[in-house]
C-alpha cells in the first residue's frame, strides 16, 4: 500500500503567509487601514477579496501579481521534500490542503519546477475576472464549529479518503504537515499508524501538546513528529517506511541503509543487510529477535531485493 502526504501550504511548503506577500506587488507595499481593519475572525477569505479588489483598483497588472508571487521563499528543505516525492510517486500521493488560493499555489509550485509532486491542491477557486482583479471565493461549506467558514480541513481530507477508498486505493500511513490552528481539526481523523507533523515553534504544536497534557486526549491517536526544516520530515518519512516494514522503492532503502544519519539507534537495531549471488537483500528484524541454534531468526521487510553495495 502507499503512503499520503497531506501538507498546508503558508508557513509550511513555503516559509510565509501567500496572502499578506501579494501586498507586495504595491507601490508602497501595504494596505490602507480601511482594508486592514475590515478583517472579521473566521472570515479570511472574505477578507482577502478585498485585499484583491483593492490591488486591482492600483491598476496592479495579473503579470506583477503573479511575478511577485513566484519570490515567496519555500521553507528549508521544502524544495528536496516535494522532488522526494515526485520522484517515488509509485509509493508516495500527495494533496495539499490550504486556505490560500488555487492560482498563489498553482503559480507558487510552477515556478519552482514542483507542481508534479503534488496530486491534488484543495483550496479556495480563483480567478481573474474581465477586470483583471483576482476573485477569491469559498472552498466549501461547512458545519464545523472549529474551522474557517471558508474550509474544514478535516472534512477535506475525510471526503479524499472515501474517494480513494472507492477507487481501491488505501493508505499504510498518512503524514500530516501544517503549522497553523486549522491543522488541528483533520488530526482527529487520523489513525494510530499515521503521523502528524507540526513546524516547531508554531500554533499547531502548541495546540497538539496541550491536547497530549490532558487525560482525555482520544482524538488524538496518531504520533506527533515536530519538524523545523524539509529534511525532518524527509528523514522520518524515510526511516518510518522502512522500520514499519511496507513497501518503500528499493531506491529508497539502498539510500537510507547506506546513510547511517538516516537511521535512529532504534530503527538502525531492527535492520540489516544480507548478501546473496552479488546481491544485497534488506530485512527487518522483529523487536525481539531470537536466535535457533545459533541461527538469528528474522522477517524479511519486502523479499525485494536493491544494487550491490
């Protein structure tokens, strides 16, 4: 079975907020306080309408928008993630889930050569109209108490999953990536096996530990893995494929097995390598490995095999 990656996008792909960085393409680069104190808690995108009208209005052209757009730095390491992944896509699907907009994205990933490792983007329609102002609507309704009015997350998720399921196609293990306060909601609907990824420092981790510090925390049944960099996760994704034993493209384990960093003390005690007829065969020892005769008894991880070392 595959493996999903879920990722936010503003502060998590890439290292700012997409919707205050097109203020940028502004003359002065900011807002007027009327556009400014117009911003209703809960009513971002509403808001972000305005920001848009207010842009066109400076006669601000679709071409500076999107030439500004394309200078958002991505997140440290983000950029060796995403080529991780389009390159093992037979393993590896991937969404992004994010209350930016469907062109910030679309521009954002084209420019940096990335749009092939993600699958699907689920975030709020845009478009220029005859004007030429960007016009930012609703990704969908919904009943969540605890969300945007704009997006559930959660809801996202759980409808991309019954499709896949429908499809036949089922998730071994689920990463989720994100930052922010609407990451927390589509953790509850994740599993035992799966793992959340909150960016260390940021409201989504403060949130999961003070789920983690109450006696009642059973929504939360996946494991937290905080991250600071691209390459946190590009490590755990790696390592826990492998010591969880599903499949992971042989590619991928001659890399980590050769790439003694990769491997935690843990991981790296339950592996190892065997040479047969010029070839070398990866296996994953059982936690309590038994010895038979002097024999040391284990299961193999995948029975495929990777090059000679």
């Amino acid at each position: 079975m595959k493996t999903l990656m879920v990722f936010d996008f503003d502060h998590t792909v890439v290292d700012d907020n997409s919707d205050t960085w097109v203020v940028r393409c502004l003359p002065g680069q900011t807002l007027p306080d009327s556009v400014k104190k117009s911003y209703r808690k809960g009513h971002w995108t509403e808001f972000m309408g305005r920001v848009m009208n207010y842009i066109g209005d400076q006669e601000v052209s679709p071409d500076r928008i999107q030439t500004v757009m394309e200078t958002i730095p991505f997140t440290a390491g983000m950029t060796d993630l995403l080529t991780f992944i389009s390159q093992n896509k037979s393993a590896i699907d991937c969404i992004v889930i994010s209350d930016s907009n469907s062109m910030f994205i679309d521009w954002i990933l084209h420019a940096a050569g990335l749009q092939a490792a993600v699958d699907q983007v689920f975030t709020n329609p845009a478009k220029f109209n005859e004007l030429g102002y960007l016009e930012v609507h609703c990704y969908h309704s919904h009943e969540c108490n605890s969300c945007p009015i704009n997006l559930c997350k959660k809801k996202v998720l759980e409808h991309y999953l019954s499709e896949q399921s429908d499809g036949g196609v089922e998730y071994e293990r689920i990463f989720y990536v994100g930052d922010g306060g609407n990451d927390l909601c589509p953790t509850s609907c994740l599993r035992g096996n799966d793992v959340v990824m909150p960016r260390k420092g940021y409201t989504l981790e403060k949130l999961l530990a003070k789920m983690e510090g109450q006696e009642d925390n059973s929504s939360l049944r996946a494991r937290v893995f905080a991250w600071s960099s691209g390459a946190d996760i590009l490590q755990e994704v790696k390592v826990s494929s492998l010591s969880w034993g599903y499949h992971v493209p042989t590619t991928v384990k001659h890399t980590i097995l050769s790439t003694p960093s990769l491997l935690n003390m843990h991981t790296r005690s339950y592996l190892r390598k065997t040479r047969s007829k010029g070839e070398t065969r990866l296996h994953n020892l059982t936690p309590g490995v038994m010895h038979r005769g002097g024999i040391e008894c284990y299961q193999d991880l995948s029975g495929q095999k990777c090059p000679r070392t």
